[in-house]
C-alpha cells in the first residue's frame, strides 16, 4: 500500500516522550549529564521541560538535598511532567513552574547547573533566552545546549532535488531557529559564558515510520506543497518511494557545556 501524505501532527507531549526513549536521544541525554556532572544538592534549573522525560533523571543525580525545577510554557506539557514525576519516589525535589523562557522564575546567582534540550530553535529570541540563565546561574554553574542544524538533514531518495527542497522549506519555514544549533557556541559567548566542550552527534533514522515521526516528513511535505514550495506530483511521488527502499535519514544535533565565570 503506498504511502499518502496528511498525516496528522502528533500530541506533543507523547511525541517528545517517544522520541527521548529512542536510542539516539537516551545517548545524546546521557552524555549532556554527565558534561554536567550534577552532584547532590545542585540546584538545577530544566529550562523547556516539556513532559518531564528528564526530570527523574536529574533528581536522581542531586539527591534529596538538592532541587531541580523544571519549567515549561505549555500548560499540558506540564501536567504530564507533573504525572509522570509524581509517580516516581525519587523526584521529591522537583518543582513544575509554568512561565516563559524570556522570564525564568528563579532568584538571580542561585543556579548551579541548566540545560536547554531542543528548546532555543523554537523561541522568541535565544539570547534573550541565554541572557535570561546567565542571570539565574551563580559563578562557576555549567549550562548544557543542545540543539540541532536542521540545514544538515538528509533524505535519501532517488529525487535528490526534491530532498533538496524538503531541507530548504524545513529550515526557512518550518522551524524558527533551524540553524541555531551551529551558532550555540557564538551566542553563550556573548551572554557571557565561557564554553568548555562543543560535540555533535548525527542521530541515524533507517526505518521510514520512525523517521516519518520523528522528522515529520508526511506533514511538512504536505504543507510545502500547499505552500507552493514543492510541485505536488513531485512530492507525493517522493514520500510515497521513501517506505518502498531501504531509508536513510539524519542531521547533526550539536551540544555545547559552557560555564559562567
């Protein structure tokens, strides 16, 4: 049965759930912690929480003596952090707070450890966001970056120049920050950290349907066919040959441990 495009956009918190427990997201998460290396009794700041997926993970590393807040804007995404941190008894030090990025509700200097997973490429303005941690964080903290470069993802099909232009339309109008990952470096700079360790990893998708979700290739071809950027017969043709041969996709998703002096 070939595959048509249209398919609905995925409940965002279930979507962030599935794809952190996916061996390319429980690796890169692991490393960033351990760049981090939380102790007990860091006070940790989860900036763009989402559902909570590393909440648990985080109280764990700072013990009872310590405090992770998690703080996100999107109400629902923080009822499921609040489900899924209560069911877990090691997570009594953990604090849900609905705000903006722009506005982090912590008293200035009193940090000692943040992280920002995926979260730069989708708000207003990432230095604000960045100048906005420097301030919660006291000297000596360390803030984890991690984002991707959405102009680095491939698709392996017969039409390379239909790829081509599914690349370009993700990152001129899909998302608001594409190549945010590869400038992370540059902007913790100059909101006045001091970077220690700069990685990339390439997460690798060789199952179309994980990759279908993951990268939503049936909904953002869709919509770059009705926003006029791709030719229709092109792109349905080009989705429908994905699930037909083996499937190739990936991009660079880069971190970077800085710390405040």
């Amino acid at each position: 049965m070939a595959k048509t495009l249209g398919v609905p956009r995925p409940d965002q918190a279930s979507y962030m759930l599935r794809a952190a427990s996916e061996d390319a997201g429980r690796a890169y998460k692991r490393q960033l912690l351990d760049l981090l290396d939380l102790r007990p009794g860091h006070t940790v700041l989860d900036v763009g929480c989402g559902p909570g997926t590393d909440l648990p993970a985080l109280a764990e590393r700072v013990g009872p003596t310590g405090r992770v807040i998690g703080v996100d804007q999107d109400p629902a995404m923080l009822a499921t952090a609040r489900e899924l941190t209560a069911a877990v008894s090691t997570v009594s030090t953990v604090e849900i707070r609905e705000t903006d990025a722009h506005a982090l509700p912590v008293t200035p200097g009193t940090v000692d450890r943040a992280r920002i997973d995926r979260v730069l490429m989708h708000v207003r303005s990432p230095a604000e966001v960045l100048a906005q941690l420097h301030a919660a964080t006291r000297p000596g903290a360390l803030v984890g970056l991690v984002e991707p470069d959405w102009d680095t993802l491939v698709v392996d099909a017969e039409d390379l120049e239909t790829s081509r232009a599914f690349t370009r339309y993700t990152t001129e109008k899909v998302v608001r920050h594409a190549t945010v990952g590869r400038r992370l470096a540059r902007l913790a700079v100059r909101a006045g950290f001091r970077v220690e360790t700069t990685t990339a990893t390439t997460p690798v998708f060789t199952d179309f349907e994980h990759g279908d979700h993951t990268l939503g290739l049936g909904r953002n071809m869709q919509q770059a066919i009705i926003d006029g950027h791709i030719d229709r017969k092109r792109g349905e043709a080009w989705f429908a040959g994905l699930a037909h041969e083996p499937f190739y996709a990936s991009f660079t998703l880069v971190t970077v441990v800085c710390s405040r002096p």
